[in-house]
C-alpha cells in the first residue's frame, strides 16, 4: 500500500522519466500483435519505432500510454505500471491531429490546462506563450479549419506538451503531412526537443524521420512485432535537416535499417 | 442560373398558384365543379380580406397558439436534452428505454389529446402536454444520435490529457452533439404547430385550431383559411429562428468530429 502511495505520486517537476518495456506481448483475439518485446528508453532520450504498417506500432504505444493492458510482460512509464497511472505520467499524441473545430488554436493547445481546472485566461496566457516558439505567432485565435496541415500537427503537439508530462509518446505525428511539410516539421520538432528535453517515444514508418529525430532507433518485425535491430545514431541532433540526412554516415546507417527491415519481412 | 432568377422562381410559381385560385374562385369555376354554394369557396382576395378585418380576433388567438407552441416546445427541449445525456451515460438505461421511446413515437398524438383533456381539463396544462410529447422525441432520438456519433478517437485524446467522464461530455461530446440537437429540434418546432391545432381540437376556449373549428361550424370559410395562414407563417418564422440560432453557434464543419 505504502509503495503504491509513493508510485502514483511521481515528481513531475523531474525533466525525463525512462520507459521500461519488458518480455510484452499482445494479442486480439487469435492475432499476435506483440511477441515478447523488451527495450528500455533513458530520461532525455529519444527512441524512435520503425517497422512496417500494421505491425503493431500503435498498438504498442497504446499499452505504453494505459490504453490497453498487455496480455503479458511488463510496462513501466515514469515509475508507473498499472494503466491509470502510466496515463498520467505521459502524454499521447495520436497520428491525426484530433482538433477540435469549435475551439481556436491557442484553445486546443491549451486544452489540458482547461482540464486541468485553469481558467480560460489563463490557460491562453500559458499555451499562447509557446506559440512564437512554434511557429504559430498570429495564429491564435485562428479556427483549426482555417490552419494548414503543418500547423494543424503543431497546434497537436503544443497541446499534447502542454499536458506537461514528463514522457512524449508521438504516434506518427507527420505521417498525414506531404514529404516537404514533412521535412520542414521534422528540422522543427528536432529543435524543439533540444539536447535535455523529454524522454521521447516516437513511432513511423519513415526510416529516416526515425534516424535523424531519434537517439536510438528500434526496427519492429512485421505481425507479430518483435525487436529486429537497434541502431544507435551518435551525437546530437543535427540543426541542418538536409545536410544530416545526406551525409555518409546517416546513409550508413538507413542502409542498416532498410536491411533490418527487410530482412524482418522475409 | 442569374442570383435575382433563384429568389423570383419561387416567388413567381406561388403567384401564378394564388392569381390562378383568384379566377378560378372568383368566375365560381371550384364551387361549381365540387357543385357547392359559391361562398364557400373564398379567394386569395377574400382571405386577405378576413386576416384585415378579423385581425385583432386573430391575432388574440395567434399569441394564445405561440404561448401554448413555444411553453410546449420549451419544456420537450429541456426533457430531450436531459433524456439524451441520461441514455448516452448509461448503456443500461438506452437499452431499457430506447424501444419505449420508439413505441411512443407510433402514437398518433391526435389519439392522446382527448384523453389528456379528460385527466387534464381544457387549460393550457394539457396543450403544453401534447405538444411537449410530440417533440420530445425528435429531440432525444438526434441528440443521442450526435452524442453517440462522436469520433472514439477524440474521446482517448480527452482521457490521455486526464479528463473525466463529465469534462469529456461537456468538452467534447455535448458540442459536438450541437447540429444533431438542431436538425432534431427544426422538425420539433415543426411538428409543434401541428400538436398544438390537434390539442386545441380536442378542447380549447381559443387559439388558432380552436378558431377553425369554430369557422367550420360557421361555413366561415375565409376565416379557417386565414387561420390555417397565419399557422403555417407561425411555423414557418420559428424554424427560420431556430435556423438562424443554428447558424450563430454551429459556426464550425460538424463533419470533423464525427466517425466516419
């Protein structure tokens, strides 16, 4: 009892909180989803997913966020195991943006706050204060149906920031963008992220989104989702988008997973 | 199609219509045809005639309608609402009362007024009865349509951001619910004038209905087309101001927060 107490009550003021996955499997009905996945993510880090579609990646980022409980294995999210609790301790960014059209922008991303229990003022006051940062200044008080694609996923993402959780789990978050809005929005969460920001689990299908936003990287088999390989990518994130992923070690590297993922599907 | 041409169409058929029930009454062709005396069969000209010269019996028995409508269609608003959020929260409450709801629908409201008369007297108690019945059921059966519509996504992103099950319903599922409530109460307030006229029917001292029964009696012929008139302007004017509420709150594409 003592230790649940102390379990569901985590200090939120810490900067990262590390994920622990170990021996999870699932299944829906007679389908493997997951066949005993284990991978651990540090505070700070950023772990990014790839594997083919319908592996099972969103299921897995649904276990991680207390949406579904495993079949077996373990799941620890910021000391928490049971799903309420890893509910709390992170914030799931689901692959469409999920607006809500009655809402203006600063209002979306200010919607946990108003959960929360802020008043209106001030949740706009906390949520407006990012958005300069994000490339939203002027935007406001725009309707979501008015924002483009780009914008739409960003106003997404400052509200699943603003729920100021210690663990992001992104699920897909540019998959709906075209390939150029893409790479702009990925030159722009990498900047977000920084060096010492929140423990991250990001989850595509785009090899090189993975590669360059991730610390590490975790090629998935097709159905049911095993670990195929881990690539570890060195250094910080690079700034400049085009020369990272055009350089020969980034190459190097995408050669490895397109293999790993390859060979996952034979 | 010119802009001036789509508001004249219609303008126009409904004046070829009236200026052709004009000669037909007035050169006696109707009456002689359904072989009647000629002063039952009333003009345009006649009836608008009766609307001026009955104007202030008419207009007593105008307000008395609305009140009866407007008190009747009211209360059948606050009750659906009510009754949709109650069935949307419990699966065992839909399951128990939704076949009872649609049974309800299946009678004919002019079957129940008199028996609401008899339990209730011939005051407004009863009229605001019946046309609250005939409401309520559009009401309910569209909100909780739109309140069970909700994309299920929406409702994990609530719940991952820590919301309750009353903030989801208040955040997210009753706005979204917002042009199904509309569609639901247009046909209300429709379906309202009519309650109103079989209640009025059934026993009343005034009101429009009253005053056709009373025409009829009389063979006053231009009077019950002038009341039937100013129902269907009543009817029409409170589905354009439901519209026009419409219009001012649903201000956002309804189609973005439903399943697909």
């Amino acid at each position: 009892m003592l230790t649940r107490t102390r379990e569901s009550t985590p200090d939120a003021a810490e900067s990262g909180r590390p994920v622990r996955v170990s021996g999870l499997s699932h299944s829906f009905g007679e389908l493997e989803a997951i066949e005993r996945i284990d991978f651990a993510v540090e505070p700070g880090e950023v772990v990014g997913i790839v594997g083919p579609s319908g592996c099972g990646k969103t299921t897995l980022l649904e276990l991680l966020a207390g949406l579904r409980s495993p079949d077996t294995g373990s799941i620890s999210v910021g000391g928490h195991t049971d799903p309420a609790g890893r509910l709390e301790g992170c914030a799931y960014m689901p692959q469409r943006d999920l607006l809500l059209p009655w809402l203006s922008a600063v209002d979306n991303a200010g919607l946990a706050l108003r959960i929360a229990g802020a008043s209106k003022s001030a949740a706009r006051a906390e949520a407006g204060g990012h958005f300069e940062r994000l490339g939203l200044s002027g935007f406001e008080g725009t309707r979501p149906g008015e924002l483009s694609g780009g914008m739409r996923q960003r106003v997404a993402f400052l509200r699943t920031l603003m729920a100021g959780r210690p663990v992001l789990l992104l699920d897909e978050p540019f998959a709906s963008l075209d390939a150029i809005t893409r790479a702009e929005m990925q030159s722009w969460l990498a900047a977000v992220l920084g060096p010492d920001s929140h423990t991250v689990v990001l989850v595509t299908h785009d090899v090189e989104e993975a590669l360059y936003l991730s610390d590490r990287v975790l090629v998935l088999t097709p159905r049911p989702a095993r670990v195929a390989d881990q690539i570890e990518i060195e250094g910080p994130r690079a700034g400049d988008r085009a020369a990272a992923v055009t350089s020969p070690e980034f190459a190097e590297l995408k050669e490895r997973a397109l293999r790993s993922l390859a060979g996952a599907a034979r | 199609m010119s802009r001036a041409w789509r508001y004249l169409a219609p303008v126009a058929v409904i004046v070829i219509l009236l200026g052709a029930w004009e000669l037909a009454a007035q050169w006696d062709w109707i009456s002689n045809a359904l072989n009647i005396q000629d002063f039952l069969v009333p003009a345009p000209s006649d009836i608008a005639t009766s609307l001026w010269n009955d104007r202030s019996l008419l207009a007593d028995d105008f307000w008395v309608t609305l009140r009866e409508v407007l008190l009747g269609f009211l209360c059948a608003l606050a009750a659906g609402l009510a009754f949709a959020v109650i069935l949307h929260l419990s699966d065992t409450l839909r399951r128990a009362f939704y076949p009872l709801l649609v049974a309800s629908q299946t009678i004919p409201p002019v079957a129940i007024a008199p028996i609401l008369i008899v339990w209730f007297g011939f005051g407004l108690g009863p009229k605001i009865l019946l046309i609250a019945l005939v409401c309520f059921f559009p009401v309910t059966v569209n909100t909780l349509d739109g309140l069970r519509s909700v994309d299920p996504q929406l409702i994990t992103m609530m719940r991952t951001l820590g919301a309750s099950r009353r903030q989801i319903l208040t955040r997210v599922e009753l706005p979204s619910a917002l042009p199904f409530f509309f569609s639901g109460t247009k046909i209300a307030i429709a379906v309202a004038v009519i309650g109103a006229v079989f209640a009025e029917w059934a026993g009343a001292g005034s009101g429009l209905g009253h005053q056709i029964l009373i025409a009829s009696s009389n063979l006053l012929t231009a009077r019950m087309f002038a009341a039937i008139t100013l129902l269907s302007v009543m009817a029409i004017l409170l589905f354009a101001l439901v519209a026009l509420i419409e219009r001012r709150v649903v201000t956002w594409d309804s189609r973005e927060v439903t399943r697909t």
